[in-house]
C-alpha cells in the first residue's frame, strides 16, 4: 500500500475527487487514512487529506508525498466516509465537508515540534538528536536521517511526542516546569557545595529537596521570590530539569460544580426512558422524537440516558441550540458527569475549543454537549445522540456545507447502530409529520415535573389600547402586572424580538426612510452610539438632524427595540432594575454568563432581551413574563412564519412560574386571533399542527413536498435575473410535470452588500434526477464563479432561510 488517495484543499469541480501521490519510504506506516499531508499540486504545495491507500495507481507518473502533517490521524475512518456521504447530500465539495468537522486551529500555518515525555533513553540516535534537551524543532530531525519507523515507534509508546506550533495567535497553552534531576543524596551534597553567598540557589535546592514534585517554573520563582537567572547555574550543572508542559484550557477551571445525583422519574419520565435505554442495551439505531412540555424535565431523561451509556463504556454527543448553551446547561452536565464532559461552543476561544477536541480525540472524555459542530466530534463508540429544541433553526448551517444537524445525526446513530433522540417542546412539522406517520417513535411529556402548573397566558389586543388612548408600548395590564411583581419582590423576563432602538427612521413630512446604501433595507437607529447601522452589511453612519430628502427637521423613530423598551420601562417605572440582553451588550466574552448570574442573584427584577433568553433558562423567582410584540415574525415572507411563533411563544411562556411560585404570561398581540398565537396560548401543539398542516397541504409546502431553493447573486442586476431565468428554465424542462417551479423572483432582501439577489424554488415529492441536474448547472457557471466579485449560486436542499 504505497500510494496514497488524498483530497487536496482546493475547492473546484474539476479537483473534487482523491489525487494519487506516492508514499516516499520513510513515510511509510505513518500515512494512514485520516492524516493531513503536505502534497505537490501543480506549482505549489498544499494541503490535502489523506481518504485512502491503494497498492498502485492508475496513472505512470505520481508525485511523492512532501510532508506529512499528523503522525495520528485527525479525522478517524467514520467520518471520512461521513464528510463523502455529506458531500453528495449538499453537492458541497469533499474537502468543505472534511474541513468543517475540525476545530479553526487546525487550519492554519504550522511549526512542528518534538517533545521528550519521558526520563528514559530512546534509541541512540533519537537521544542523540535530543542532545538532553525537552524540545526540539522537527525540521531538526527531517535533516538528521534518523528513520520515521524509530519516531513513530516511540511515539505509539507515548514517550516522545510531535507538538504544533500554529502560526495564528491560537496554540496549544504550555507552561514551563522544573523538577530535580537528581536524587535527594545529590541534591545535599549540591547545598554542602554552594557557597553561602548563593542564598536564592540554596533556596531553591532546599525547596526540592523538601518536594520531589514537578512545579511550574513561575510558581516557584514565586514562592521563593527570585529570578530565573538564579536557577539557570542549577540547570547548567543538570541539578534541576527544566522543560515544558501542555496546559489544556480549561473554560470552567474557576467553576466549582457541584455533584449532582439522578432524580427518581415520574412515570411519565419513565415510561419515556425505557425504550431508549432497550435500543442502547441492544446497540440498535433508531430515532425517537421526545415530546414534552416545558419544564417537563426532558433533560433529566437525557442525563440518565448517558449515564447507561457511559457506564456501557460508550460515549455520547448531546447537542443544544447556541443561545441554550448557558452556564446552567453546562452545569447541569459537568455537575452530572464531572471531568468527563467535553464543551463546544462558539463563545470559547479558538484555543479552548482546540484544547476541548483533543480531550475528546484523545479518548479523554465520553460525553460531548455542544452546538451545531459538535455533531462532527471524533468519537469512535457512539452509544447515543441527543438533540435538545430540535425544531431550532441554529442547527442548519446557513453556508458553505449547508448540512443540517439532524441528518447527520441519524446518519452517525445507523453508521454506529445507536439510538438519536430528538426532543422539544413544539417539534418542528416535520419531526412531528413522521412520528406520527411511525418513522419516528414517539415519546410524551404531558406534565410539567413536581406537578408544577403550566402558567397562565392572557392575550392583550393592542388595537383596543391604541383606542382607549394608550400610546405606550405597554399595556396597561402588562404595566400593573410589573409593578405588582416588583411589590411581591418577584422577577420578570420582557421578550422582544429585537435589537437596537428603533427599527427605522422616518421624515414625517416627505416620508423619507434612512436606508443602507449597499443593501435594500432601511437602517436600526442605535441609541447609545447616536448611530444607524444596516445589520446585514454592518455599513453604519451618524443619526441625521435633518431629512437629506425634504431638510426638514421632523425626523422621527418608529418600531421598537431593545435599547427603546429598557428607556420607556425607567421612565415608567423608575425604581425598577433592568438587565438587557441582546447581541449588542453579550458581545464581549462572558458577559451572557455574567448578566444571567447577576439577574439569578436577584441582582435585577427585569431581565429585557431577544431570543437569546427564549430558551433553557430556568430562575425559581421568575413568575411574570411579558411578550411586547408577538406578531413581529407573523409578517416575514417565510411559510414558517405561523411555525416559528408558535414555538417562540411556546418557548418564553415556559420560562414563567417552573417552580413553586406560579407563573403568569401576557402577551401583547395587534392580531389576537391568529391561530399560532391564540394555540400557544392555549399550550395546544395538536390542534396547532393540525391547522398548519392543513395549510402546508393546500399550498405544496413541507412535510407534503420537499423544497429546493436557488439563489443567485452577482453586482449586476441583469445577469442576476438573466442567469436565474435560464436555470428555472432548464430545471422545469428536465424535471417531471409533478414538480413546481416557481420564479424567478427577487429576494426578500433584493441587495446586500452591492450584489443583486434573485431566487427560484423548486417544490417536488420525488425527482431522483435532481442532483444531478443540479451539478451540471453548477459546473455550466463554474468559470463565473470563480472570477473575482463573481457569480455566485447557492443550492439549499432543506431551506430554512428564505430572505
């Protein structure tokens, strides 16, 4: 098995299949599938995968291998065939695919270094190269002609070690260690030797000879308060060793966490748990769709589920919405399972994250709880996979792979015959539609645990305010609920799906609306920074005084935003303490942590935010939550309007009233009878589903038929609308007289950033042609897609973002 099948970092049609390159001799054993090398393409070196060996090649010349980049593999054989079966699911390329199940760290320049584990002698002339030393540069050993075979060899007996040195700011963290280098008879004849002058070396031969232990070199300059420069004497005469240690990072080294116990299952709980434990006990796949209110205790399900598993010695991923992953899901966890939880998520540093995934390849670890991402982790003995708010959009990645979590998912759990449990407490239609149909198994948490009530929901109807006089954004029962909690000295949680202060600027003479100049929407008005800014293409520019149209100085704020609602609650209630949180004031790292702690010590009686408080928090003292506008997501151009609201409201009502207070909701509607919003009141999901399933029906949308969505975009409007004609052209002539074609339209938003968007649909139930329809529209403009500020297409097969 000399030659080696590799997949080269160069994203194109004509370059999306494995390249043969040959195996120079002393590379042998340490290629394997799985490991990234340096390879010869055309002019220039680059990266690439290796996917398989093969014994012989095709082809008569093949180009040798430069440089191997692992000495293990980093991807294991599972997910390569995973990243293959994912490319030909989103028609990504195969290297897009392999790319997007490592850590950011991994993509970056390297320096590669040696490192000595261990007291003892390697063979001769590796010792040789160490020359005493910890560390070494492994262009060092390239030169030196000592074998691979020999590195390798000490390699797999952990005694020597190959350390990347990445060029981007993010490494692996190493601190540096002394220890004695000699036994505690030779340490006291080095204090007989030293003169008394010599106090700080004295000092420090004493300190070792009291601690045999290893210590960081800053920690003990510390404690005896010298300098380096007194112990390099010491290390000089080989007394002390000096010599590094990889640190990994801990995001929760401050935590404390303190252990927690399995409860005892309510029925409910256990007549949900039993056949996934019976599907874990007999290593079959199957998915399960766990239906269950708020508060119903589904996590509990899922902590004891792991824990079969681990006890089984397998592992698990447990994966959560981004905005769900507080630090009480991440306590819940570690406070479960301990050190042996692994934590991936977007608000650690790309060194964290790289630290967290060589716990998990490193076998360190056997349970991963992470976002999106963590789907990919490379784990071996998958046991179970569990998937928290399953209807969450978050889980569909947007770009490039646009590969959605739950597919992957289930395609892991056959691949390692394990269960995949899905839960939520508003399933998307989808997951519903095939548990229902009994591709899914259906499990049901009808009650709330410890018997809790669910809150209470009152509609308000903001047109009757509107004519009883009342202009403010509150009602009048949402006010007198406020204060009366704050009397009480209970917490309430305001939604609003909205950041900023405003949604727009207006004249009110000429009617003239502030618009971002790159793209066609009109711009937020951020208080704070007195500033409008365009939160697609992030152009910002100064509040204008007066109207550039008309220069008239009537200029006036409409909609609202969070930064408008947390200024009218202290002007209306001034005694009241508001925490606000949104994507403007968690930006910096921590701070989502910190606001949720201080509002749990009671630190504030208002907790003010956007989606991101919508889900997994959980406050005993909250017994009031306040939705100010819900119909904000009934009026987006998307057939998951009506879907998202309902879950949405779903969602923040059960943050009221989980334990023992009860809890209450008002919701503040201009359309009170809309079924999405008048069902969540009600808590009633089958009546819901049944109502927008009749509509998904009448209207050709999903679970009834599938969804394919093209856009287009280029700077030049013309070529955007000319291109997207010819594709719906070509698809409704290949394509059978069942599917739909619908467009060419512009999008919702027709520009963004300069470039021209335009789109297509394609509404089908079964075209098995499709695919490759779809490729030869995408090889037909490769060569305008690659130009600078080109054409670009996007397919999207399961689209979720229909602006």
């Amino acid at each position: 098995m000399n030659i080696a099948n590799v997949i080269v970092d160069v994203p194109s049609q004509n370059t999306n299949r494995p390249f043969d390159y040959k195996i120079p001799e002393k590379f042998e054993g340490i290629v394997q599938p799985g490991v990234r090398v340096i390879v010869p393409f055309g002019p220039r070196k680059i990266m690439g995968y290796v996917v398989s060996l093969s014994a012989e090649s095709s082809f008569d010349k093949v180009k040798n291998i430069t440089d191997v980049l692992d000495v293990t593999p980093t991807l294991t054989p599972e997910l390569l065939h995973l990243g293959k079966w994912l490319s030909q699911q989103t028609l990504s390329y195969y290297i897009s695919c392999l790319q997007v199940m490592l850590p950011q760290v991994m993509k970056a320049k390297y320096r590669k270094e040696l490192w000595k584990l261990t007291e003892a002698s390697l063979d001769s002339e590796l010792d040789a190269l160490f020359d005493g030393r910890a560390v070494m540069d492994y262009e060092e050993f390239e030169k030196s002609g000592v074998s691979y075979q020999v590195l390798r060899k000490h390699i797999h007996e952990g005694e020597v070690d190959v350390h990347y040195e990445v060029k981007s700011r993010e490494t692996k963290k190493v601190t540096p260690m002394v220890e004695p280098q000699v036994d505690e008879m030779k340490l006291e004849e080095t204090l007989i030797d030293l003169s008394n002058q010599a106090k700080k070396q004295r000092a420090i031969v004493e300190f070792f000879i009291e601690n045999k232990e290893p210590i960081p070199k800053k920690q003990l300059l510390e404690t005896l308060s010298t300098t380096a420069a007194s112990l390099k004497p010491l290390v000089k005469d080989g007394v002390i060793r000096e010599y590094k240690q990889e640190v990994f990072r801990d995001p929760y080294e401050n935590h404390e966490f303190e252990r927690t116990t399995p409860f005892q299952l309510t029925e409910e709980q256990a007549a949900a748990i039993q056949p996934i434990l019976k599907t874990i006990d007999q290593r079959q796949h199957d998915v399960f769709l766990l239906h269950g209110v708020t508060g119903s205790g589904k996590t509990e399900v899922y902590l004891q589920s792991i824990q079969k598993v681990i006890d089984e010695g397998n592992e698990a991923i447990m994966l959560v919405p981004e905005i769900a992953l507080t630090p009480q899901m991440v306590e819940r966890f570690k406070g479960r399972f301990g050190s042996k939880v692994a934590v991936l998520h977007s608000a650690l540093s790309a060194g964290e994250k790289y630290d967290e995934w060589r716990k998990i390849q490193r076998k360190e670890v056997q349970v991963v709880v992470g976002a999106r991402s963590a789907i990919f982790a490379p784990f071996t003995k998958i046991g179970l996979i569990i998937i928290d708010e399953e209807h969450e959009t978050s889980y569909k990645q947007e770009d490039r792979t646009r590969y959605h979590a739950r597919d992957v998912a289930v395609e892991r759990g056959k691949t390692h015959g394990c269960p995949v449990v899905l839960g939520s407490a508003t399933p998307a239609l989808e997951s519903y539609a095939r548990a229902v149909k009994g591709n899914y198994q259906l499990l049901t948490l009808s009650k709330r645990m410890n018997e809790a009530v669910m809150p209470e929901v009152e509609l308000v109807d903001m047109r009757e305010e509107l004519h009883e006089g009342n202009r403010s954004m509150f009602s009048r029962t949402l006010k007198e609920k406020i204060e009366d909690r704050l009397a009480k000295k209970e917490q309430v949680v305001l939604f609003l799906n909205r950041r900023g202060y405003s949604t727009f600027v207006m004249c009110r003479d000429c009617g003239h609306v502030s618009e971002c100049p790159h793209c066609d929407i009109a711009l937020t008005y951020h208080k704070n920074q007195h500033r409008l800014k365009c939160h697609y293409c992030s152009h910002e520019e100064p509040m204008p005084t007066e109207c550039p149209e008309c220069e008239s100085k009537t200029i006036r704020y409409f909609g609202t935003g969070t930064q408008k609602v947390e200024e009218t609650l202290q002007q209306l209630i001034p005694e009241a303490r508001v925490i606000r949180m949104d994507v403007d004031t968690t930006r910096r790292k921590g701070a989502h942590e910190r606001l949720l702690t201080q509002f749990g010590e009671h630190k504030a009686d208002i907790l003010l935010g956007t989606q991101m408080i919508a889900k997994g928090l959980d406050f005993g003292n909250v017994t009031l939550v306040g939705v100010m506008a819900a119909d904000a997501l009934l009026n987006l151009p998307d057939f998951r309007a009506s879907e998202k609201t309902f879950q949405l409201m779903t969602q923040v009502s059960g943050r009221a009233g989980r334990h023992e207070k009860p809890g209450e909701v008002i919701v503040q509607t201009y359309t009170p009878e809309h079924y999405s919003i008048d069902l969540a009141s009600q808590y009633d999901y089958e009546q819901f589903f049944n109502e927008e399933m009749k509509l998904r029906k009448a209207f050709n949308y999903p679970p009834y038929y599938f969804l394919t969505l093209f856009t287009v975009s280029h700077p030049n409007q013309l070529k955007v609308q000319e291109v997207t004609q010819k594709i719906v052209q070509f698809m409704r002539q290949k394509l059978s007289d069942q599917a739909h074609v619908l467009g060419p339209t512009p999008s919702a938003l027709t520009r963004i950033n300069n470039r021209y968007r335009y789109q297509c649909m394609v509404k089908y139930k079964k075209e098995p042609e499709q695919r490759k329809l779809v490729e030869r529209i995408l090889h037909y403009y490769e060569d305008e897609m690659k130009q600078e500020n080109g054409l670009q297409i996007t397919v999207d097969f399961q689209p979720y973002q229909l602006m």
